[in-house]
C-alpha cells in the first residue's frame, strides 16, 4: 500500500512538472552539424518557448577547430539566424574556450522557422556570414 501511495505522488509530481512544459509547447533539442570546413564540429540546440512568443535558443558547440586554423585572419565565430526568405542575422558571438575547443551562445528570436549558422570571421562586427560556415541545424517550431 505505501509503494502505491509512494508511486501515485511521484506520478502526479511529475504531471504538475510536466504542465508548465506543455502549456509552453516545451523544448526541443537539435544536432548541430559540422560542416566541410570543420567537419569534426557538433554540437545542440535547445529551444525553449518564451512568454510573448520569442524563443531561447542555447547553443553548445563542441569539437570546434580554431577560428584561425580554418582560415588566414579568422579571429571569431559569430552566430547567425536566416530566415526562410534568405534573410541572415548576427545574433551572438559564440564564446569560445580554445583549451576545450567548446563554444556556446544563448540568444532570443521571435521566428518560429530558421536555420542557425555559425561563421568563422575576421571582423567581430560582420553584417553578413561569410562562405565559412563551420556548424548548421534548421529549426521548426
């Protein structure tokens, strides 16, 4: 009888847990993909839904090669949100431990489709991605 009584508060426990989640539609998670320029790269991609509409978007990156051994003068990776209509957005920076070779980044989007980027640049104040695109993942919501 107490094992019931004890199985019955871990359910319920974990149906009101479980509320809040479904009434935000929850997370989802995604594999991040290494590119040809730095194919052994991967990495996740949380999204959790946000009051209003937006979502947070968490990136964790690992086995990422130095900015600068993926190309001359590289200094940074940046990442970026393209939208389906081609559209691509700097969003954060990927804060890169180098010892590690790990990145992350959490930003903020209202778009419920995109495709998340993350770009090897020169210039930490790039307007658009450059052609070295070392991480990718397409996003539904």
């Amino acid at each position: 009888m107490r094992a019931t009584t004890l199985t019955r508060g871990l359910l319920l426990g974990l149906a009101l847990t479980a509320l809040p989640l479904a009434a935000c539609g929850g997370g989802r998670s995604y594999t991040l993909r290494g590119t040809q320029r730095d194919p052994g790269a991967d990495g996740r991609v949380q999204v959790e839904s946000l009051d209003g509409g937006n979502s947070l978007v968490t990136l964790t990156a690992t086995n990422v090669t130095p900015p600068d051994r993926i190309g001359t003068g590289n200094t940074v990776y940046l990442v970026w949100i393209r939208t389906p209509n081609g559209q691509a957005q700097m969003e954060s920076r990927l804060v890169y431990a180098p010892d590690e070779r790990t990145g992350r980044a959490t930003i903020t989007t209202p778009q419920r489709r995109f495709t998340i980027l993350v770009s090897a640049e020169r210039d930490p104040n790039a307007s658009t991605p450059s052609e070295t695109i070392i991480l990718t993942q397409d996003v539904a919501l």
